[in-house]
C-alpha cells in the first residue's frame, strides 16, 4: 500500500518526451489497470482507442491544436495516445471515463512512463476529420471523445516539482 501513496503522491504531467516508443508489456500493464477503473454499476462504459501510429498521431494532435487555436503539438511528441471515449447514454459515462484516464495516469507513473491528461477529446471529434477517424475506429455516435492520455519516456525536463498543497484542502465536518 505504501508504494500506492508514493506514486500518487509523485506522479506528474508530463510535457515533453523522447521518441522511443512504449516498451508493449509497460503499454498493456498500463491498459489493462485502466479497465479495472471503477464504473457505475460495473458498466465498464468508456472505450479506449490506442493510437501509435506517427501520421495518426499527427492527425489527432492537430485536430486539438485546432480546437485550442495554436500550431503548437499539444501532444508534447509523446509517441502513444490513448483515446478515451465516454457513453454519452450512460448516466455516469463521463464519471466512468473519468475514472479510466484517472487510472491510465497512475498506471503509467507505476511501471516508468510519462503521461499528461489532454483535454479537448469531445471537440476534437466534432470538427471536420474528426467524425470519420470515429467511424473507422467503429465507435457508435453515442459515444463522445472526453480526453487523450499521452504516453512514453519522459525526456529530460518534461515534469515540473509539484506546487505546495493548498490552504483548506480538506475541510472536516
């Protein structure tokens, strides 16, 4: 339990990484924790859309930096990408979702990797390219991009020292 508390307590986003691409054990241990998530009812609503392939990286990449209105790789050159999508017909379809990229993040950090939670995934979805990459993953309109959670080796400054906890960050009633 105690290894637990260190990596939530150490992990952090990571913004910038080297291009080797995830070793495939780290990529399925990482995977596999997130379907372990906690879903309303044991649903297991979210979908999980693995993309390592450069020009579809590319693609992705450049669908969010649009939504944002930069030219800049909001995907910080990771070398994977995992798509998140929530049930839009679930009632805790997002919560599950949520959950999902919560447990990527975590897992990630447990066995060596980077990871960054990129928002953006229902808008990303919705501009032009962004329905038909849906529809060749054959995702049902039902269910909508929430995030990407990037993943790969953290090059050298690609995580910052964490902010002190806040004031009031727990009140006990």
């Amino acid at each position: 339990m105690q290894e637990t508390l260190i990596d939530l307590k150490t992990r952090r986003s990571c913004r910038k990484y080297s291009t080797q691409q995830v070793a495939e054990d780290k990529l399925n241990a990482v995977l596999e924790a997130a379907t372990y998530a906690p879903t309303g009812h044991g649903q297991q609503s979210p979908v999980m859309v693995v993309v390592q392939e450069p020009a579809l990286l590319a693609q992705l990449s450049a669908l969010n930096a649009q939504v944002m209105g930069t030219s800049r790789d909001p995907f910080y050159g990771a070398p994977t990408a995992v798509v998140v999508f929530e049930d839009t017909t679930c009632t805790t379809g997002h919560e599950d979702a949520c959950m999902v990229m919560a447990n990527l993040l975590n897992a990630a950090h447990a066995v060596g990797l980077g990871s960054c939670w990129i928002n953006r995934g229902r808008q990303m979805f919705e501009l032009p390219g962004g329905p038909e990459i849906k529809a060749a993953w054959g995702l049902p309109d039902y269910m909508a991009g929430l995030a990407v959670c990037i993943l790969g080796y953290e090059a050298e400054g690609g995580t910052i020292a964490p902010k002190p906890r806040k004031e009031n960050y727990i009140i006990r009633a």
